[in-house]
C-alpha cells in the first residue's frame, strides 16, 4: 500500500506538479507514464526514500529499509565493476535472515527462474544489456519487499526477458505487494491489467491504463 | 642475487627489520584501501588529501617537535579537514569533487611549507615529503602495525556496503542507510594509512604505495575478492624488495619501493591478462 498526501517533489526547490494526493493498494501495479523531465523517475526515488518530497508525506505501510525495494536504471550500474553476476545478485540478500544454506538454494531458483544460471560465474562487463537488466530483477525479487519501485524495467530486455518479467510481476501481485513502474511503452503496457499515472505540468490523472491508450490522441505523446 | 642476500640485510640490521615490518604491514592495508579507491573513482583522492596531512603535520611539528603522536593527530585532522571541506563546497556549490580537491590541495602545501618555515626549527621538507623508511622508530612500527590492523577490520566489516555503494549506490540507499556511514569510515582509514605512512615512507611516496599495486592488480583478475589481497601482496613484495635494492645501492628508500611498484604497474600494463596492451581490449577500461 501506497499513500501520498499533498504530495510534491522536484529539483532546485520547484515543484514539478500541483500536489498530489494518491492511493495504490496492495496488490495494485501503477504505470507511472509521461513525457521525458516531467518527473517520472524521481516521484519513484521520493517514494523510495532516496530523495525528499517537497512538501507532502507519504504513508508506505511498512517500514521504509527492508519493506521497500527499488529497481535503479542501469546506467546507474558500473558495468566494469568486478564482481560476478551471482555475486551481484546475492545482494538482494541484504535484509535477509536465511541461513547460508537457504540462501544458496533460494539464489540457485532465483537465477533458474531468470534464465540466468548459465550465466552466473560471468563477469559484469561480459552481460548484454538484457542480461544485466535480468540480473538486476532477480536481485530485486531476493529482497522480499512488499512496496516494488521499478524504473524502467523493460529496458533492454528481449522478448524473452519481457515475458518473464511480466510473469514475475503477475505473481508479485498475487503476493499482494503493490508495484509502481515508471514505462515509456504505453502500448506494452496496455496488454496487461494495470493503473496508470500520468504526470503533467498541470497535475497528475491515474486512470486505468487502457484509457489512456484509448484518449492517447487527446492528450499528446505522453510515454 | 641469491637468497641470502634478498634476507641478509633484515637478518644483520634491527632498522632494517622495524623497516620491513612496517612497510610490509603498511602494504597489506594501503594496497586494498588503493583497489576501493579506485573503484570509487577517487584515485586522485589519495594524492590530494596527502598534501592536505602537511600543513596539520607542520603545525603539530611546530607545537610539539617530532612527536609522533602530536604529527598522526595533526595530520589526521588536517586530512580529514580537506577530504570534508572538498565534500562540503561540492554540496553546497556543485562544483566537482576533484575540481574542489585540486583547489584545495596547493592551499594546503603552501600552507604547510609556510608553517615549516614559520617553526624556525629545521624539519627536511625533503623527509616529510619523501620520507625515509630506514628511521621507522619502534614506536612508529606499532603505529604502522595498529593502523594495519585497524584498517583492515574496518574494511572487513564495511565491505559489502563499500563495494554495493561503488557498484550500485541507489540500489545501497534504498536498502541501507550505511552508505554514507562506510565511506565516512572509509576516507578515515585513507588519510589515517597516508599520515601514519607519510612517517616513514614521506607523504607523497605513501600515496604510491597505494595506488600502484591496486591499479597493477587490476590487469590481473576481474575478481574483487581476488584483487584486494593481490595488491596487498604486490606492494608487499615491492616493500621488500625495495628495502634491498635501497640497502645494496645505498639510495633513499620510499623512492626504490615505488618505482619497484611503478616498474610492476608498467609490466602489468603491458603482459597482464585482464586488458593488458598484448591483449586484445574489447572493452574500454574504466576501473
């Protein structure tokens, strides 16, 4: 569960939107859409406690480390850092209580059901984009976090890739937890059952995201 | 050059000895603390902050003479004072941390070449700068061998946060809040490795013994776990060695280590097998 009261952010002291009010419950996934510097990225950091707020609160439900886990873009990634993807993965164990055989076993399904376990002594700078961007969803899905904030997961990832992230996020919200993604894939998304969240100069509209595809003629390019 | 010989000078001569234990244990935590900083992109961190011991140890040198505690809590707190004041401006203006080091680090020798003159009592500049591992006292030996120590217990508890933070910090600060908390302890045991360093080996020779072995290592292994522990052993090796080509050759110390590493890092340039010039480079190396 998600809650924002009067909620604004933005870089320099100014605001990007009109404050928002904002409700997604568990079990919820909210597409946040809109056009390039209009805020996507950084009302995810807000949520996720990595920048403040403007002015507003946000109520998550749970406790900030731990409850809530965020998906950084890649260029946030040092490609050339030396460690091996198993090794980048595991720290999705940061929280954790499991005891080192639990965890081998656990890190060994999580790679199996990324498509990664053929891949896992690799080096970072050997990964495709795709690649890396599968290991940083597997690592993401390690933390067991009830409030998942994903920035552009789709990036980079094939066909493949894209299917299993979506098999992945069906199951997330069978378990109840409720996710936000910040897309430009206005159409991707429209495939699947989702809110989105439209952010403007003038506010923000959420609405279910097949309206959106619907009204996308009146309202401009907006992802 | 037989065994015996590599050994005899440690064997015949106590200084010879405090100098090898010293450097050796110096080695083993400067050379991981080079690898993070590196990885970190702060290789020029080292160099800068170096300079900034100088004018702490000045004062201190002036204060209390060549008190060894007096010059490491000089040092320490000009050290530190640098690395924060460059962070600081860096927040408060956005000028680059690098930019803002390099502004401060001349303000810094100067300054500290002033106070030296000021003291009126004669300090080798030479010796502060370039030092000279063959005076390492016992009492510098055990701070050598406490800041080894120290350093490396540090850098074993903060490893995974450090390593996170280099790799993915966004990732870090939405699980832990002991980002920051690592690198403050971090830059700690940096400045405090150059100024109990600059003792013995001068403070702008330290700052070789750092960044060398860890920038050789890297054309070694692309394993974290294998880097750390390697540039310990390079540098400790050219601690060695250095110790003897300086004995045998009767020239200063500090300068016969690093350019042993200097002639390891070049060698390492050229045949290492993680991206080395004989090796094909179809990635650009950026760490």
């Amino acid at each position: 569960m998600i809650e924002c009261h009067g909620l604004q952010w933005g870089a320099g002291g100014r605001p990007l939107t009109p404050p928002v009010d904002l409700q997604l419950a568990a079990g919820s996934l909210t597409a946040v859409i809109g056009s390039n510097g209009s805020g996507k990225s950084s009302l995810l950091k807000v949520i996720a406690g990595l920048d403040r707020p403007l002015a507003g609160r946000i109520d998550l439900g749970v406790s900030l480390l731990g409850g809530v886990s965020y998906l950084p873009q890649q260029q946030h990634v040092d490609r050339q850092f030396p460690i091996r993807l198993a090794e980048l993965v595991s720290a999705g164990f940061w929280r954790s209580r499991l005891g080192r055989d639990e965890r081998r076993a656990r890190l060994r399904q999580t790679l199996a059901d990324w498509g990664l376990l053929d891949l896992q002594t690799q080096g970072l700078h050997a990964l495709s984009g795709g690649e890396l961007q599968r290991a940083l969803l597997a690592r993401l899905s390690l933390t067991d976090a009830q409030v998942l904030l994903l920035d552009e997961p789709e990036a980079a990832l094939d066909d493949v890739g894209l299917g299993l992230l979506w098999r992945h996020i069906e199951r997330w919200q069978r378990e109840g937890r409720t996710l936000v993604l910040v897309s430009h894939n206005l159409a991707g998304l429209s495939h699947h059952h989702c809110d989105g969240l439209l952010i403007a100069r003038s506010g923000c509209i959420k609405a279910p995201i097949r309206q959106f595809m619907a009204e996308r003629q009146r309202l401009g390019q907006v992802a | 050059m037989t065994p015996d010989l590599l050994w005899a000078p440690f064997g015949e001569f106590a200084f010879m000895r405090r100098a090898l234990l010293g450097g050796v244990a110096l080695a083993c935590s400067a050379g991981p603390l080079g690898v993070f900083l590196i990885l970190r992109r702060m290789s020029l961190m080292g160099d800068a902050i170096a300079h900034g011991i100088l004018p702490g140890a000045a004062l201190a040198f002036w204060l209390f003479g060549l008190s060894l505690p007096a010059l490491t809590a000089g040092g320490l707190v000009a050290g530190l004072g640098m690395a924060g004041a460059a962070a600081w401006v860096t927040r408060r203006t956005g000028l680059r941390e690098d930019a803002s080091l390099a502004a401060l680090y001349p303000i810094s020798l100067a300054s500290g070449v002033l106070l030296l003159g000021l003291a009126g009592r004669k300090l080798d500049l030479l010796h502060l700068l370039f030092g000279s591992a063959l005076a390492v006292d016992t009492a510098t030996l055990y701070g050598m061998l406490g800041t080894a120590l120290f350093s490396l217990a540090v850098l074993a508890l903060s490893y995974r946060a450090l390593a996170l933070d280099s790799l993915d910090p966004l990732f870090l600060r939405s699980i832990s809040r002991f980002g920051p908390l690592a690198h403050a302890a971090f830059l700690t045991l940096v400045v405090l490795n150059l100024v109990i360093g600059f003792q013995a080996i001068g403070a702008l020779m330290v700052v070789g013994l750092m960044m060398l072995p860890a920038a050789a290592a890297r054309f070694w292994s692309r394993r974290l776990l294998i880097l750390l522990p390697l540039a310990a052993l390079i540098g400790a090796v050219c601690v060695w060695l250095g110790l003897v080509l300086s004995f045998y050759a009767s020239l200063p110390s500090g300068p016969c280590i690093v350019l042993l590493a200097g002639a390891f890092y070049l060698f390492s340039l050229v045949a290492g097998p993680v991206n080395g010039l004989l090796r094909s480079t179809p990635f650009p190396i950026t760490v």
